[in-house]
C-alpha cells in the first residue's frame, strides 16, 4: 500500500476530504503534514485528526515539502516563529515531501508556488494540483518563476528547463470524496512516470469511486463541469424535488428522504446497468403514464439544453478563470 | 425487527412481473423462506424464468390460479384435480404443491386489469381476510374495497356484517430491483398496527427508505417524488453525459464521471444533517465554476421546471385513480 510522505499545502474542504478518506482508508496519520494559514482551520483539524500534523506560519510550506534537518533546526523554527507545529502531532520529525498536494485556492496558488519554487526545484516530489483553473503549464511557469529567483541571489543563476521541474499532474475530484464516493479526473503531463500517474490515482482513489484520466488538458475543464461542480447540480434538483412535493402538500421531512433515496437508487441502478441511461429511462416509462407525463413536461420545457449550458457554464468559467489566473502574455523562459 | 420477529407468513404475489420480482428477490436475498411464497403469473414464459431464476419457488399459471394462490388447497388430491383438468399449471420442480392459505397478497397486477383480477377474487378474499397490499398506481384503496364487496350489498357493508380485508396502498419503485427502492406507503384505518409492520418489513427488503403518508392523496406525491422520479435523474445524468460529449469528452468517461457525481450528491445528503440548500452553497465557492452552472440553471427557470414535472406526474397518478377507480358499483 502507498505509505508516501504527503504534504498538503492549504487545509480547506477538499484536502479535508482527502485526507480524511485516506486517513479513513489506514494511511499512515505520521506520514502526513497539512499546512494552514487559518488558525481555527488548524485547530479544527487538530481536533478532527488528533495526531495530525498542521503548520502554519511563514515557513509552513517550506518545512512541509522540504523537510527538516534536524530536530534542532525544527525547534528554531517555531522559536524564531517561522512556523507554528501541533503539539500533540503524532510525530516532530519532518522528513522531505514524496508527494505535495497543492489544495491552496486558485487566487493564491502562484504566489504560493513561485515562494515555494526553489524548494521543490531540489526536492523534486511529484506535484499534484487540486486547484480549478490552473493549467499545468501555468504550475511549471511559476515553480520556474521561484527557483530562478530565488537562484539570482545566488553567485550562479541557473536556467530552469521545463524537464528538471517536477512533475504536475493536475486533478479535479469533487465533494463527496468527503464521504470516499469522488469522481476525479486526472490529466498527467508527459513527463509524469507512469509510477507517478500510479501515485495520483491511488491518492484519489482512496476517496472516489471513479477515476478517469483525461488526455488532453483542457478537458479537465469539462470534468470540472460534470464531476467537479455536479454534485450541486444534483443538489439543486433535489431540493427542487423537495419543494415541488411540500408545495403538494407532503412534510418537508418525507419528501427530503424520499427525494434523496430515488436519486441514490437511480444512480445504483444506472451503475448496475449495462443499458445506456437513455434505456434505462425508457425501460421505466410506461407510455401515458405518471413517469412520461413528468418526462414530457421535462422535454418540452428545455430540460436538456438547460442542463447543457450549465455544464457548459461550469467549463466556460473553468477555462476563464485559467486566463485570469495565469494569463497569456506572461512571459518566462520556458 | 430482528430476523426472528421478522414476518414470515405465507405469501401470495398476483402478478409476477419486474416489481413483484423485485420484491420477492429482495425477500429471499433477505432469508425470507422460498416455500412460503407463491407466485400467480398468466404468461408462462414468464413463469418459467421465475421459476429457473429462483429454483423451487412455486409459479401458477391458468384460470384457478389466483385463487388458489390465495385460498390454497385443501389436500394435495384436489390440487392433482385441478393439474388435470387444466384450471393450474403448477411449476413441477416446486418444492411442494400443498398450498396453505396466504396470509397476505401482493396485488402487481397491471392497473388496467386489476378490477377484473380483484372482483373474480372478491368472495375468496372475504372468506379469508389476509391483508392485502397493492403496487398497483393510481389505484385507491376505496376502489379495491369496493372491487373487494363486489356481489355483495353496500349495505351489509356498511352495516358491518360482512368484512372486507385490510388494504395497503404501496408506491415503490425501480431501484428496488438494486434493493435501494424508496417507497411511500398509506394504509386504511382498518389496517392494524401488525398489518402496517408487516408491510414495512416487505417493502424493507428492497427500499432503503420506507414513508408512511396520512392521507391517501400523499400518494400520489410519492409518485411525483420517488414512483416516477428515478427517471428525472436518468435523463438528468443523460443530459449531463451529452453535455460533456458536446465538449469533447469521451462518451464512457462523460457516463462514468455523471453516475458517479449523482451517487456521490446522493450519499453526502443522506450522510449529512445539513438541508439540500446548505449542501449546495456549502460547494459553491462565489464566482467559481460551480456558481456560474448554478446561476445557469437558476436563470433558465430550472426550479420551476423540476416543480412543474412533479406536478405533472402527481396529476397524472389523481387522473389515473379517477379512470381505472371507476364508477361506484
């Protein structure tokens, strides 16, 4: 089993959820570190993962993926309140990240990543990048941005070639990988091994059911349209569902489990099945019945094309946000 | 209820198509004993995949054959009798032809025939009193109780000398066949509190969510909601699926990723105590990819459309019920 030393840097919901189901799954709690800006977020984990190691401070991602020489130099660190450690944290060794998990928000990943370019330049863990919008290019750019400053104040710059960055495989799993039912989609650059792409999928696997690698990047927009923003979708046909059955006078507790119950079974089914979902809807629709008579009124009202622009939407804002977050035009010497 | 309180009477399944199947699979998976089940099916293909799906189970096909499933027979002789002259075909490699009385009958008839199934049964149902469930839609239990007096005077109804059998009314659905059914159930006054245990115990088996309603319209709702409803999110994650093709996404990937997005939305709201607003704006970060979709559909009137397909349904089921109801006999 997968024993790597992970680091997530940013501790919000869904390196939560992936933690908590590898954690759930018997992945060593020693062989993670979590580094968090929030002090009520640390805390928070602290007590949800009792043993769970969570930095925060200046040089929390530092120490995450780079590891700590010594206890000693640790100890300097939190003195000198470079970084602020769980004290109750099954383990005080800092061994270098195999694995570092970007979790950290769009908006703030490239500062986050440039800071810690240098640092994953030597250390070379494979890069996995949770965030929407951020292309692998934009990921390699700013760790290059990072070594090559923090290599200008050396005496011997370097140039950092694309091929001697680590390798980032971007990933877009989704929310219910919080109750280990994820869908994720995977998109590995070339220069990702296939041990690599090995490491990923287990990762994530630990907390979704489905796993799919896509092969070009720009369809991680698109799986940020079905998968990665679907379960909201799925939400908010449910709570219409609920509404609808209150408003024909059913108790709001009745029509939520009975609401909640047919959406599971009608995935289960879907899963079970070999039929295509087309099938699988005609196969329950009597004609002239009650099921074609709610489907009719869906078909005439454009519930199809609603549901197309919306995923459409999710990929549109997904490529959009990619543009304003790396931007064309930002030069580098990749 | 622990396996050992666990009804285990005899039971008479009248109609032996995909619901009926369902539940009694479930049934059996759950232990329920094979020889207290019986089957009354009229096609005899029909009867003969039952009968090699689940070996042993008794299937009856032919004129008697409700009847005897109900009433069951009073010595093996008359059950020989009844093979010859043609009134039953029985399954030959049944464990047994001796038919006790069933305890309770499971109308799965089609709507359509169930009157002409009820009123043939009529007498053998007042002579016995077993409870009877119906899955049949749009049939109300007044109407089975008055398919159920059929030759006898309303009077003598009324008057309380002759009794009719306990009805309850049951609106399951399809992924009972996967033994994750939700079913909406209601149960007239008559009906004890035994009666509605035992038909919550049955529809257990392959419902993961079992709803008693207090009135007899809710179910008609339960159509609209879960009856119907596994359909909605066929078409829904149809939808999907097409969407992510239209973008360029391989249709076995677009399919997989969908049916997983919708289990996993499922099991979060069954998991957590938060409403399915809150789950929503709790994954749907202010100018995110999520809030653009979601703004899409709020802008394209999805609520008001998802409102007005349950309302279709739930009418549909109220026509249906005034249809196949009919007039007082």
């Amino acid at each position: 089993m997968l024993q790597s030393r992970l680091a997530f840097i940013g501790g919000g919901n869904m390196a939560e959820a992936i933690l908590g189901g590898l954690l759930a799954c018997g992945y060593p709690l020693s062989q993670c570190v979590v580094t968090e800006p929030l002090q009520a977020r640390c805390e928070f984990l602290h007590s949800k993962y009792p043993g769970l190691q969570v930095l925060s401070g200046p040089q929390a991602n530092h120490l995450a993926v780079n590891g700590s020489e010594s206890d000693s130099h640790t100890a300097d660190l939190v003195n000198n309140g470079a970084v602020h450690i769980n004290p109750a944290a099954a383990s005080e060794s800092f061994p270098p990240a195999e694995v570092v998990i970007l979790a950290v928000k769009p908006q703030v990943l490239r500062g986050v990543v440039s800071d810690l370019g240098e640092t994953l330049y030597q250390r070379q863990p494979l890069v996995i990048s949770i965030a929407a919008g951020i292309e692998t290019s934009a990921i390699a750019r700013f760790m290059a941005e990072g070594a090559m400053s923090a290599s200008e104040e050396t005496s011997t710059p370097v140039q950092i070639k694309n091929e001697d960055l680590p390798a980032v495989i971007r990933v877009m799993p989704n929310t219910p990988a919080l109750v280990n039912e994820g869908a994720t989609g995977l998109y590995a650059t070339s220069d990702a091994t296939p041990a690599q792409r090995l490491v990923a999928e287990s990762l994530l696997g630990a907390v979704s059911k489905q796993v799919s690698w896509v092969d070009q990047e720009s369809l991680i927009d698109t799986v940020t349209g079905i998968s990665g923003s679907g379960p909201a979708y799925f939400f908010l046909m449910m709570e219409a569902m609920e509404d609808a059955a209150v408003k024909l006078g059913m108790d709001r507790e009745t029509a939520k489990e009975l609401t909640i119950q047919t959406c599971l079974g009608a995935a289960k089914m879907a899963q079970s099945s070999s039929d295509d979902l087309k099938t699988l809807r005609v196969k329950v629709t009597s004609p002239q019945g009650t099921t074609d008579a709610a489907i009719k009124t869906f078909e005439k009202g454009g519930f199809r094309e609603l549901v197309a622009e919306s995923v459409k939407a999710a990929d549109s804002r997904s490529k959009s946000l990619a543009v304003e977050l790396c931007g064309p035009g930002k030069d580098s010497k990749l | 209820m622990t396996q050992q309180q666990q009804h285990q009477g005899r039971l008479a399944f009248i109609g032996g198509g995909n619901m009926a199947e369902a539940i009694l699979g479930g049934l059996l998976a759950c232990g329920y004993p094979l020889s207290q089940c019986v089957v009354s099916e009229p096609i005899q293909a029909r009867c003969e995949f039952l009968q090699s799906k689940y070996p042993g189970l008794q299937t009856l096909s032919g004129p008697d054959a409700n009847r005897l499933a109900i009433q069951g027979s009073k010595s093996t002789t008359t059950t020989q009798s009844l093979i010859q002259d043609g009134s039953i075909q029985v399954n030959p490699t049944a464990a047994s032809i001796d038919f006790a009385p069933a305890e309770v009958v499971i109308l799965a008839v089609k709507p359509q025939v169930l009157r002409s199934v009820v009123v043939d049964l009529a007498p053998v149902l007042r002579a016995l009193q077993p409870l009877v469930i119906s899955i049949a839609a749009g049939i109300e239990t007044s109407a089975i109780a008055r398919f159920m007096a059929d030759g006898v005077d309303e009077d003598a109804i009324a008057a309380g000398s002759v009794k009719l059998p306990p009805v309850i009314r049951v609106m399951p659905n399809t992924p009972a066949l996967v033994l994750e059914g939700a079913a909406g159930m209601y149960a007239t006054a008559d009906a004890t509190a035994e009666h509605r245990e035992v038909a919550e115990s049955l529809l257990a088996a392959v419902s993961k969510q079992v709803s008693w309603v207090e009135t007899e319209s809710l179910i008609d709702t339960v159509t609209g909601i879960s009856g119907s409803g596994p359909a909605y999110f066929f078409l829904m994650m149809e939808a999907m699926e097409e969407a992510g093709v239209k973008l360029g996404m391989d249709r076995a990937t677009a399919k997989a990723l969908t049916i997983q997005t919708c289990l996993g939305a499922a099991k979060m709201a069954q998991l957590s105590s938060d409403d399915l607003e809150t789950l929503r704006i709790k994954v749907t970060s202010p100018q995110g990819t999520t809030d653009a979709a979601i703004k899409a559909f709020e802008a394209g009137g999805f609520r008001d459309l998802v409102q007005k397909g349950v309302t279709a349904a739930d009418a549909r089921s109220r026509t249906l019920a005034k249809e196949l109801g009919g007039a007082k006999l």
